[in-house]
C-alpha cells in the first residue's frame, strides 16, 4: 500500500461527496480522506498502486481541480 496526496479544492462537504462517490467505487483505492483545515484543501488516498494521474482525472471529471503533492 502506498498514500497519495493531492492540492485539491474540495472546500466542503458537497464537493467532497460529488468526488466521493467515484473514489468510492474504485477498486484500487483502499481508504480515502480530505482535510479541509489544510489551506490545500489536502486530498490522501491510500491505494494498491495506483497511477497518480488516474486519481487527478477522477477528480477532473467530477469538476475541480487536484494536483499531486510530491
């Protein structure tokens, strides 16, 4: 297992559920979760390996932005 962290702006609770839903649903993510007290708005994901830009095109597609923090 490895965490990926993202810049995000899911600045609530509605943008976090319009996103969560596909993370969800993907079977290599393992868990999942935003901190919104971060001034990036920091998305982690805990996965089996998954590509970085799959996570970004996700998150694209649902409507806001994510870039990942290396």
């Amino acid at each position: 297992m490895e965490i990926l962290v993202f810049k995000t702006n899911l600045s609530n609770s509605k943008r976090i559920g319009d996103v969560g839903a596909h993370l969800n649903i993907h079977p290599g993510i393992h868990q999942w979760n935003v901190d919104l007290h971060d001034c990036d708005n920091v998305l982690r994901i805990v996965n089996l390996n998954i590509d970085p830009a799959e996570v970004e095109e996700i998150v694209k597609n649902a409507g806001y932005y994510c870039k990942e923090i290396l």
